[in-house]
C-alpha cells in the first residue's frame, strides 16, 4: 500500500495534510479513486502521478486542490 507516498511528501504539505497511520489507507484509496485506477494497484498509481502531476505545475496545483477537498 502507498509505495509511492515517499515522493508526494511536498505535495501533501501543499494540501496541509499531515501523512500518519490512521490516515495513510483513506489518502490512498482517494488518489487511486481520482485517477480511477482499482485499489491496491500501487505501480499503476504512482506511474500516472509521476507523469502526470509531477510533471506539470498545473495539473499538479489541481490535483492538491482536488486531494484537499477529497479529504476535509
């Protein structure tokens, strides 16, 4: 579960989300629900992350918004 959470710890600060055990399943489950991708498949998740909102200041602005709103 969430092997690629190591990389996103910029983009969770950016949301104002601390990362911590009771959390850290729900976050994943909603990342993997807004790509649209079936839970656990963690390779495919952090493949569209990395090429997608890692690469691209805009998408990588609305993700965070989106993944603000998703968790509050």
């Amino acid at each position: 579960m969430s092997c690629y959470f190591r990389h996103l710890k910029e983009i969770f600060a950016e949301a104002g989300i601390e990362v911590n055990s009771s959390n850290r399943r729900r976050l994943d489950r909603v990342i993997h629900q807004m790509f649209g991708i079936g839970y656990p498949d963690c390779s495919t998740t952090w493949r569209r992350l990395r090429q997608e909102i890692l690469t691209d200041p805009h998408k990588r602005r609305g993700f965070v918004s989106k993944l603000k709103s998703a968790i509050r």
